[in-house]
C-alpha cells in the first residue's frame, strides 16, 4: 500500500484538532483511478476520528450522485454534514486535492462543519440570510499559496451560513483550463456568479466580501 501520507506527527497534530469536532461530519469524494492518492489522503484523515465518515464515489460511472451534490469535475470533495442517515450539503467543495497548505482547510473545514458554526459576524450573517439569488463562489490557489488558506476558509464560511451560496476551492494546477477560463494571473482569485463583475485578487476581510457580492448581484439584477 505504499508510505502513509500523514506521519506521526502531522497525524498528531490533526487529532488534537479534531478534539473539537462536536458533531458527525462526512466527506464525499468523487475521482476516478488518477485519483487514488486523494482518496488515500482522505481515508488516513478519516480515520482519526469516529466522527468523520468517508463515500467514494466514481465520478464518470455515478453522474446521478454528481448531479445531486452539483459536482462538475473531479476530483472533487464535497464535506457535509451528517445526523444519523441524513446528510447536509453546505455547498462546501474542494476541486482538486487539498495538500500542501489546503489541507490545514480540510481541517478547519471538518471542525467547522462538526460545529455546524460558521464563526462569521453577526452583521455579516445577517447579509447572508437575506439572500434572494443563489451565489457562487470559486476561489482558485495553489497548495503552496500561503494567503490562499484564508480566502478558501472564508468562502466555504459563507457557505455553511447560506443554503443559497455554494463555495468551491479549485486547484489551478489541476484544472488549469478553468483557470484559464477565468483569467486568474494570481492567487487566491476569488470568482462570483462564474465571473460577474471583477474577480477578488487576495485574501480580504468578510466585509470586503460582503461588499463584492452585494455589487455583483446587482450587477445580475
């Protein structure tokens, strides 16, 4: 089966943050035969902790599961909440692996979603709760971005808060053609609506995120 992907240490360190997982949570993971070492990655993970589950899903041969979790490429991880049978899409993605600093996000992710808590201001929650139109988020980085952590935990926040926003993470060297796609020269490239209005280049504070999806959807309007 090959070296582990998170030693001793690392392993550690990873169990002492998962002390604060509160409630169950599962991660489904859409890949194929590329994506062997991803699903490898996220076994270990889940088996630090009885709280968090693991679903493998072939992304070419399950489209009906794709389409219900409205995954578009893989590999892709979906992390949801989970109360006895029921599972909870947030809207919370990664496209692509989360290695590198990403993988300090999964983590965060999966104690968030444990706690079913957002962390975001009142007023900021506030704004999100008046959401009228769905909203999505793609931020593109790369695993050695170490800003792009910030701008990926915010987005998937907002996520958890607003069953109308849905926040991907998407790893450009991955999915270089849908970086392309969007332009992005650097990042984090925090895009909304697939590109309305100017993307959000860096890692901005919730106000300032707030502010850029306001102008955007009234840019839809």
């Amino acid at each position: 089966m090959g070296e582990k992907f998170l030693n001793d240490v690392i392993a550690a360190a990873v169990q002492r943050a998962f002390k604060a997982l509160h409630l169950p949570v599962e991660m489904i993971f859409f890949g194929g035969e590329a994506d062997a070492d991803t699903r490898r990655l996220l076994e270990e993970v889940a088996g630090l902790s009885d709280l968090i589950g693991l679903s493998v899903f072939d992304f070419e041969q399950s489209s009906d599961q794709a389409a219900r979790y409205h995954v578009q490429r893989a590999p892709c991880l979906v992390v949801a909440a989970k109360d006895g049978e029921l599972l909870t899409d947030y809207g919370i993605r990664f496209s692509g692996t989360p290695s590198g600093h990403e993988f300090t996000t999964l983590i965060n992710d999966l104690v968030m979603v444990s706690n079913r808590h957002s962390g975001l201001s009142q007023e900021t929650c506030e704004f999100l709760k008046g959401l009228e139109k769905p909203v999505l988020l793609q931020v593109f980085l790369t695993p050695t971005c170490p800003a792009c952590p910030r701008a990926v935990v915010l987005a998937h926040q907002f996520a958890l808060e607003s069953p109308l926003v849905q926040a991907e993470a998407v790893e450009v060297l991955e999915f270089p053609e849908l970086a392309k796609q969007h332009k992005v020269m650097g990042v984090p490239h925090t895009a909304i609506n697939g590109g309305v209005g100017l993307p959000i280049i860096g890692a901005v504070p919730e106000g300032h995120l707030v502010n850029e999806i306001r102008k955007a959807l009234e840019g839809q309007a």
